[in-house]
C-alpha cells in the first residue's frame, strides 16, 4: 500500500468516526430536549398547582377570618351578659 492509499484509508476512518459523533451528539441533544420538555412540563403544573393554592387559602381566609370575629364577639358578649369579667 502507498503512502496516498494510507492516507486515503485514514481520511475515511476519520471521516466515519466523525459521522458517528455527528449521530451520538444528534441522539444526545434529542435525550436532552425530551429532558428539557418533561422539566418545562413539570414546572408548569407546579406553578399551576400553587396558583390554585393560594386561591383556595384566599377564599377560606375570606370565610374564616370573620367568622372568628363573629365567635369573638359573641364570646364576649356572652361574657359581659353572664358577668364573668
């Protein structure tokens, strides 16, 4: 074999090896992309299940918070009717 034979031999090993990386590193970014789209999906649900948290305490904050104003009040009515203070 000659010189240019070798060369040539070596030239389309190196050019499949750098197929090969090409087809790894394009499996890789589809891995990482699929990755990155469950992430993306799992921090919207999150958000959204906070979001519907805080909504949920804001409407029992704005059940409960005069309710026990009420019971308070009435506590101490009933306190100054029967003369315990």
């Amino acid at each position: 074999m000659s010189d240019i034979e070798k060369i040539l031999e070596l030239l389309g090993r190196i050019e499949e090896n750098q197929r090969r990386a090409i087809n790894t590193q394009q499996e890789h970014l589809q891995i990482a992309q699929a990755q990155l789209d469950r992430s993306n999906k799992t921090v919207q649900e999150s958000i959204d299940l906070q979001r519907a948290a805080v909504a949920r305490q804001t409407q029992v904050t704005r059940i409960v918070v005069p309710a026990i104003v009420i019971l308070l009040i009435l506590l101490g009515y009933l306190l100054l009717k029967w003369r315990v203070l």
